[in-house]
C-alpha cells in the first residue's frame, strides 16, 4: 500500500520558517519524482517544487530564492524548507511522487501552512 505521509506544517509569522516533511512508503522511493504542491482557498492547486530522482530541482517563480526542496533515500522522505514566508504561501501543502516510465501519480493528505501574524 502505497502511502505519502506530510508533516511540519502550523502556524508561523510572516518572515518565520518552517520544514515540511513528505515520508514515502510503498514505493521505490530513490526512483520517483517527488514534487511539493500547495492549494489556497479558492484557488487551483499549484506547483511549489519538483525534484528528480537523480536530484535535479525546479521552483515556482514565487518562491525562488526562499523554498529549498531535498530528499533522503535513505529516509525516503522529501522535505520542503521554507524561508522569509509570507502571508500569500497560505495553504494546504500536498507531497505528490510520479513514478518513473508513466503510470499513476500518488498524493499525500496534505499539511496546513498559515502564515499570519
């Protein structure tokens, strides 16, 4: 059974940081695509970070410079540093993994980030 656990998410700040953390089991986790997305109220979900299996990462243009994506195989998890956050990163932040060669995506439960002082 394959499962996306996230945590790390709460209430923060604005300017404060926070560490979400994404553990994959069921999966052959050092083969996946792991990406963080995140979806405000009333808005479409959106791409925050993606990295590959062979470490290569990709941001969303509003968070360049202050997200930082990074993986463990050992630990099979994905986390997502966020710095500087600001009130606009209000959101449930989802873990997604893709597998190699097409087939289905799988989706974490998702974690609350607020961002509010």
């Amino acid at each position: 059974q394959v499962q996306l656990v996230e945590s790390g998410g709460g209430l923060v700040q604005p300017g404060g940081s926070l560490r979400l953390s994404c553990a994959a089991s069921g999966i052959t986790f050092r083969h996946y695509a792991m990406g963080w997305y995140r979806q405000a109220p009333g808005k479409q979900r959106e791409l925050v970070a993606q990295i590959t299996s062979g470490g290569m990462t990709n941001y969303a243009d509003s968070v360049k410079g202050r997200f930082t994506i990074s993986r463990d195989n050992a630990k099979t998890t994905v986390y997502l540093q966020m710095n500087s956050l600001k009130p606009e990163d209000t959101a449930v932040y989802y873990c997604k993994g893709d597998p190699p060669f097409g087939g289905s995506s799988y989706w974490g439960q998702g974690t609350q980030v607020t961002v509010s002082s």
